[in-house]
C-alpha cells in the first residue's frame, strides 16, 4: 500500500472558496453521512481574527453546530449538499482518502491510500478535468504502523525506533541513555525529553481507544 498527498486548486473546489470571507482554514476531519448530494461531516474552522462563529456560511451548509471551541479554532457538526460536481468526486475517490482534508490559501490538500493503479487513474482523470493537481509526496503507508505512530512527530518516531533498536527499553538495558544520546549526537537531556514526551503520546493514544 502506498499514501499519495496531493494538492488540488480546480474551480469545483469553489464551494470551499466562499468561506474565504470569514475563514483562514479548515478541515474535513470525518464525513459521517453521505445519501445523494446530502451530506453530514465534522469539520475544523479556523476563523479569522474579529469574525463571528455565526459568520460561517456558504450556498453549500444548511445546519452548523459547534461542537467544541478554543479560540479562533471552532470543531463543528456539519449539515448541507454537495455541488453535482463535489458528489461525484467523493462518490468516485471518498473511500480512498485519509482525513483530515484541509482547505487553504484556495487550495485542497490531502492523502490518498491505494495501490499505484489507483494513483495512476486519480492522476489521469485530474489531469483530464483540470483540478490543478499538484503532488506533494508518496510513501508507504503500512495502516497500522501509520494508525498509532502517527501521533508521534517524526522526530519522536526516529528516536523511540532508534531506542528500541539500541535496546534501551529491555531490561536490563543494554545501553543507557548517555551513551545512545551520544550515538544519535544529542545532548541526553534532550533524548529523554523526546522519548518521555512520546511515551505520553503513545500511551495516551492508546487509552483512548479503549476508553
């Protein structure tokens, strides 16, 4: 499996240009619903300074509701209909995308999960209807090395692979943390810092799911 993350400008992308007005950002981060055209997601807004959250509004939203709020930065329950155009993309790609979706700077950026088929139809067919496709990187996607170490930076990920590599987590060590700071050339104050801060992610991560 591979991940592709792409950049789209096309004008169907319009819908999410008319928040320009009020918004500086915002992300799909899961659409819940889909029947026809209709829609329900939970989205991230991010408001630009001075504008009211009941400034948000498009031809395209038919009910918001905040669900939680810090900030500029409002997470809502979104209600409304896609353009004919938006219905088909998400109909034809939605299963393969991996969320969040983030609108930006006029632009729409996300990750695609498939084999390079999928890549391959997804670029022609972008290429054929103008979506302004531009692509930012592919790598590969293992869903679920992806699933858990993605709360991690990826300079925590290195660290804590390397640590575990090094055999610093068994017991008893084989090395301890001075002498694995020197082999990463950094400081070991900086090393333990980097390895407790992601194992609170990890574990926090973890309880939550079994919450």
């Amino acid at each position: 499996m591979k991940k592709m993350t792409v950049r789209l400008s096309a004008d169907i992308f319009d819908y999410c240009k008319s928040f320009g007005q009020v918004i500086e950002r915002f992300e799909v981060i899961s659409l819940f619903n889909m029947v026809d055209d209709v829609h329900s997601e939970v989205c991230k807004f991010t408001i630009k300074e001075g504008i009211p959250v009941d400034q948000i509004q498009c031809n395209y939203v038919s009910n918001l509701i905040v669900l939680q709020s810090a900030g500029r930065e409002y997470t809502c329950l979104v209600k409304g209909t896609f353009s004919d155009d938006i219905a088909r993309f998400v109909r034809t790609y939605g299963s393969k995308f991996e969320h969040p979706i983030v609108f930006e700077n006029d632009c729409l950026t996300f990750n695609m999960v498939g084999n390079p088929e999928d890549f391959h139809t997804f670029v022609s067919d972008a290429a054929e209807k103008g979506w302004g496709l531009e692509i930012l990187s592919v790598c590969d996607y293992n869903p679920h090395v992806n699933g858990i170490f993605g709360v991690l930076t990826p300079k925590q990920r290195e660290i804590l692979m390397e640590s575990y590599r090094q055999g610093y987590f068994d017991h008893p060590r084989r090395i301890n943390a001075s002498e694995l700071a020197e082999k990463m050339g950094m400081h070991k104050t900086t090393l333990l810092e980097h390895i407790h801060k992601a194992e609170k992610r990890l574990i926090g991560h973890i309880l939550a799911q079994v919450a």
